[in-house]
C-alpha cells in the first residue's frame, strides 16, 4: 500500500493511533498494517457506538416527547 491510498482509507491520525498503541503495550515496532487495521477497527466501532446512541436518543425521545 502506498503512502497516497492511506489518507483515503481511513479518517483518523495513524501517527497518534501508532503511538498510542507503542504506549499502551510493550511491543516497541509496530508495522504501517497493524496501525492501519487498528484504526479501521476503531473508526468502525466510533460509527457503531454514534449509530446506536443516534438510534437510542429518537427512541427516549419518542418515549418522552417533552424533554
């Protein structure tokens, strides 16, 4: 994968995301793939939490119309 394709796949820093994962284990290299599957992974799971919580705030809200 060449460096041009990367910012089109995914959406988050993979700088930050590299670095948080040589600070939170104890592997000191981590592979260009490894951070960018870490990062697709999170960027779905921050979709899926936002749909969810979209889904759940119309459903209080039909629930309770006046707050």
């Amino acid at each position: 994968m060449s460096a041009e394709e990367t910012p089109e796949v995914v959406g988050l820093p993979l700088g930050r995301v590299r670095r948080l994962m040589k600070d939170a284990t104890h592997i000191r290299a981590v592979t260009q793939e490894a951070s960018l599957l870490v990062t697709k992974a999170a960027e779905l799971f921050v979709a899926s939490l936002t749909a969810r919580a979209t889904c759940t705030a119309f459903r209080d809200h039909e629930a309770h119309p006046s707050v």
